[in-house]
C-alpha cells in the first residue's frame, strides 16, 4: 500500500504528560471538579492511570475546553490575568481582517497583552531574524504554559497564511519538566531552557505571507478548535507528510527529483502538486526547509566541518550553501556557529533521523 495512503489514516496521539499538565491547572483550582471534566471529554479515569495512555487530539481538545470552561480562563491562569472563554474566537476575529502576517503578528500579541497582561508578546527583528519575545518582570512559569501561548498563536498564524511555517529557534526560561522529553521538541523545532527569554524566531521572510481567509473559513475553523490547532501543521498526514518523510529518509545529496518523489508515493505528478499547493507547500520549498534544519543542527551541534556540511547538503559549490545559509539567518555558516553557546560535548552522530 502507498505510503501516502497509510499516514492519513493514522492519528497523532497526545502523551499522557500534556494531560497531566493540563489535569495539574484544574488540580490547584478545583480538584473535585476533575472527575466531571473527564467525564466531559469522553476520559476513563482508570485508563488515564495506566503508564502508557495517551489520548487523540479531539478528546484533548474537549478536555482542554472543559478545564478552560470550569476556571473561566483559555490560557490556563497561566497570566496575569485570566483570558475568558470566547477570547480565543475574539483574537481569531481580530487577526482576520490583517494585511500579512506581520500585521497579523502584532495584532494578535497587542490582543493577548491586553487580556493577560503578562507574558506580553512583542516582534522583533534581531540577528537577522523574526522573534517573538515574551516580556516577564515575574519569575519564569512553567514550560506548559510557554508551550500553551505558541501553540495558540502559531496555530492561528498558520491558519491564517495557509501553510506551516518553519520555526528557526525556540527558546523557554526556567528548566525543562523532569522526566519529560516531550518538551524537548515544540513542532519539529529543538526547545532550549534556561534561557534568558523565552522567544520563537523564524525567517522574515515570512512576515510579507497575505492573509487569504475568510469569515465562513473562520466559522469553520473555530468548530473544530482547538483540537485542529494540535495537529494540523506537524507533517503527520497528507502529501507534505510523505515527502517529508520520503526526505528524512534519505541523505540530502541524494534526494530525488521531483518526478522520481512522485513515482515512490504511486501518485501522479499533477496530483502530488496540487496537494501540496492546497497545504500551501511546494516540493522545493520543504527541501530548503530541511536544509535549513540540518544545517542549523550540525552548526549548533557537532563540529562537523562547513564544507562537508554544503557537500552533503547537496551543494555542488560551498559558495552557494553560504549565499543560502546568509539568505536563512542573515549571517554566514562559520559567523552562526561562533555566536552558538558551546555545548557541553560536541557529538559527531550525523545522521538523517527524524527528531520530530
């Protein structure tokens, strides 16, 4: 059976700790109000207790409107002030009518400021990129509630300009959940703790994206929020997820072309171009996504050479992987590396595996 038949039948699962997590908010307010709220979200109480539960998205998703619904806050009491029920669809309303992204960046921050009043979210262009910076004069919450604030605003971003959009860098204060790798990664991207600020950057490129959506396209996106904001720009199904794999799987110098990835997913040319135009992707532009993460990982990483790094990139010339990686991060591949925090041991494990 194809490959690209398989993933859209699967389901992305949520782990037990984003439950737990969300469970511990209703824990401190109203503890014997949890049973009703997994009663609400479909959850089997001695189920959640087994070691291995995990939950599909759309249950999440009701149990995540439940907890929101019984302390009348969506961003989890995580602010300084609450966030009521119904802001989420207001801030939607409020990004619509934006111009670009960027606009829709602002506004969007400029909403949740004037509801929470801290984290207050705030753009910025810093070393050649797009950051989103979180402003806190209080100590650093917990990694949940940074997790919380991006997964609204990307998810809404993404809706909005019809397409995934690559994260370059996360950032969170304060130290990482013991035991819990599942904070290490935030939609394929590294998180790194401990930081001064907690921050997401991206290409600034991105901020001219145009604002093509609707108020019909809204109605029906807020009916399956928020458990569509959970899964809908990972590469987890659909035509972007199998090239991406099919990608993953194979060192860059090798990749196919595009008629060759075609062939390997049974699926016409015509076909697979249309998919991935509907997920607002091209061919090209998730191989240059990839480049990019591989780059930034081994710059970051490991001291695996500059030029090896083009080579096995699949550049013929180390002149045209320095005009690409300029191009991505405004700096040159050596100038990147040196402004790196120098990792405790620099590994030399240089395979293609998927961390996401």
């Amino acid at each position: 059976m194809p490959y690209l038949v398989i993933q859209e039948q699967e389901k992305t699962m949520i782990g037990r700790g984003f439950v737990d997590d969300a469970l511990t908010v209703l824990q401190h307010s109203a503890p014997a109000k949890i049973p009703d709220v997994l009663a609400a979200a479909g959850i089997d109480a001695n189920a959640l207790r087994q070691p291995d539960f995990k939950l599909d998205a759309t249950r999440y998703s009701r149990l995540w409107l439940a907890i929101a619904e019984e302390i009348q806050c969506e961003f989890f009491r995580f602010g300084q002030r609450p966030m009521p029920p119904g802001s989420f669809a207001m801030l939607c309303h409020a990004a619509l009518s934006s111009d670009n992204l960027e606009h829709a960046i602002r506004r969007s921050l400029r909403f949740f400021t004037l509801l929470i009043g801290e984290p207050k979210g705030e753009l910025i262009l810093r070393d050649g990129l797009a950051v989103i910076v979180l402003r806190e004069v209080s100590p650093a919450r917990p990694a949940f509630a940074y997790r919380t604030f991006f997964l609204i605003l990307y998810g809404v971003l993404c809706w909005l300009v019809k397409r995934r959009l690559p994260i370059h860098d996360i950032g969170f204060r304060g130290a990482p959940p013991p035991d819990r790798p599942d904070y290490l990664d935030f939609f394929s991207t590294k998180v790194r703790f401990f930081q001064q600020e907690t921050s997401l950057s991206f290409d600034p490129v991105l901020l001219s994206l145009k604002i093509h959506r609707s108020k019909a396209a809204l109605r029906q996106f807020l009916a399956q929020a928020p458990a569509n904001i959970l899964l809908r720009y990972r590469y987890d199904r659909g035509s972007a997820s199998a090239i991406h794999k099919l990608l993953r799987e194979t060192p860059p110098a090798n990749w196919p072309d595009f008629t060759q990835a075609a062939q390997s997913l049974h699926i016409s040319e015509p076909t697979l171009r249309r998919h991935l135009r509907a997920d607002g992707m091209s061919y090209s532009s998730l191989k240059e996504e990839l480049r990019r993460q591989y780059a930034l990982n081994w710059l970051q990483e490991t001291d695996k050479p500059v030029g090896m790094i083009a080579a096995e990139l699949g550049y013929t010339e180390p002149s045209a992987f320095h005009r690409a990686f300029k191009k991505w991060t405004g700096a040159s591949p050596a100038r990147y590396r040196s402004s790196q925090p120098e990792p405790a041991t620099r590994n030399r494990d240089y395979g293609y595996a998927d961390r996401s």
